[in-house]
C-alpha cells in the first residue's frame, strides 16, 4: 500500500508491504532514494512486513517548505503505521536519523541495522572540498559534472563513472533535487557521536572497505561506541552496499531480525 504520510509541515510518500510480525523500515541514504532497496528487497523475498518512505525532496516526497528534521520525519512514519516497535535498517543519511531516535526513543526500536551510517555531531570528516566542488559544478550548470564527480567519491566498487556504473548514477541523478532543495530546511539535529554509548539497542553496522576513507574511520569509530555493536567489513562494497551486496546486506538484517523479535 502506497500513501502520503503529514510530517511536520510537509508530508512524504511512504509503502507498507502489510504482514504480520515485528515491522522492518528502510531508511535510505542521501545519495539514493528508497528505490535503492529494491535488491534487499528482492533477498528478502516477501518474509517480512516492511515500510519505507522518501524524505522531503526524494523520490516521491515533495521538497520542503519548512525547517525538519530526519529523525521527526521517522518518527512520523512510525506514528502513522501504528508502529510501536521496529526494526530499523538504514544506510548513511537515514542512518543518521534512525541513531538520533534510537537516542531519543530507544522503546520504539526492537534492533538497528546500519550500513556505512553518518552520525549527527561528528567532527572528524572534513566536507569543505566537497562542497566547494560541488557548488562550482552547479554554479556552472553541469549536473553530470555533479554525478561524476560524486561516483568518483561513493561508487568505486562500480568503477567510478556513470558509464561503468549506470544504476548507481541513475540513484546519484535523482538525489540532486533534494540536495539543492533540501537547502536551510533539513536540520541536523542534536548531536549523537558523542551519546552513542547510551544505544541499548542490538546493532550491527556495516561498512564499506571501498568507501571513502573517513567515513570508514568514522564507522570504526561508531561501531567501537555502540555497546555490542557487531561491526561487519563488506569488502565488495563502497557507499552503496544495497546494490553492491544486496544478499549479504539481507542477510545481515535477516539475522539481526532473528535475534530480536
């Protein structure tokens, strides 16, 4: 079942696969939409009720008009599907969100699933060349500039470019209105690096040994604060191990939904 979930001051399209048993939500990450799940999707082979939505500005969300966070954006999805308790899965971005609520309302989360996450409140990645680079290639009006230039940083386990790796930058393509739209309306949120050690929830995260070198230091990081976190290393992936290694990322969340429901 597809519908449009009210978030504060805007709303976001959301799928319920409807099913009994402890709920799964897909959080997807900032250089994809919720499309990039489709491959787990494919693993997990219809066992499991599973809910997944855009953010403002991807996919099939309408940009935002208002000052939100991801982690209330969450929060509203689970309020509306009635979900008390889930299992979270999700990557980068959402991964983000899905920490902050762990935080905030660690009752509603029966495990957390995480691949190659970002965490609110670390100081440790250097963004700066990013964005300058960024910024000049929008400045000069060359979107394609802005996918190559990103898959160079994010896709080389595809080989880096959009003609070695046309699933991944047709993902790349869709984001870009979110990133510019998404512009001094997504907030951050409370910094969480720093309380990670109060997550009690049964975590396991996973990173990509291709990935850019700082978020996987940041991995390592998160991983070593979380208590219990089981850190898993997917050597054939970069930041997008949803479409690198879709078997073994269902896997991961098949045996983390084993151990808590």
């Amino acid at each position: 079942m597809e519908t449009m979930v009210p978030v504060g001051g805007g709303e976001v399209w959301a799928e319920d696969s409807g099913g009994d048993g402890l709920p799964m939500v897909l959080v997807h990450p900032g250089v994809g939409d919720s499309t990039i799940w489709d491959p787990v999707l494919a693993a997990l082979d219809g066992r499991h009720r599973v809910v997944r939505y855009d953010a403002r500005g991807y996919g099939r969300s309408p940009a935002p008009t208002v000052p939100y966070t991801p982690a209330d954006d969450l929060a509203a999805v689970l309020d509306h599907f009635g979900l008390d308790r889930a299992v979270l899965v999700a990557s980068s971005m959402g991964g983000a969100a899905s920490i902050s609520l762990a935080l905030d309302s660690p009752e509603r989360l029966a495990g957390l699933a995480l691949f190659v996450p970002q965490v609110a409140g670390y100081d440790g990645l250097d963004e700066s060349e990013l964005y300058r680079e960024v910024q000049r290639l929008a400045e000069a009006g060359d979107m394609e500039g802005i996918v190559r230039y990103g898959l160079s940083l994010w896709g080389l386990a595809g080989g880096g470019t959009p003609e070695a790796d046309p699933v991944a930058a047709a993902q790349f393509r869709t984001v870009l209105p979110a990133w510019f739209g998404n512009v001094g309306y997504q907030q951050a949120g409370a910094p969480a690096f720093d309380r990670l050690g109060e997550i009690a929830t049964p975590t396991v995260l996973a990173l990509g040994e291709l990935d850019r070198p700082g978020i996987v230091r940041l991995n390592e990081e998160m991983a070593a604060r979380i208590p219990g976190c089981r850190l898993v290393r997917l050597a054939g992936s970069d930041h997008y191990p949803m479409l690198r290694e879709p078997e073994a990322v269902a896997g991961l969340v098949e045996e983390l939904y084993a151990a808590v429901r």
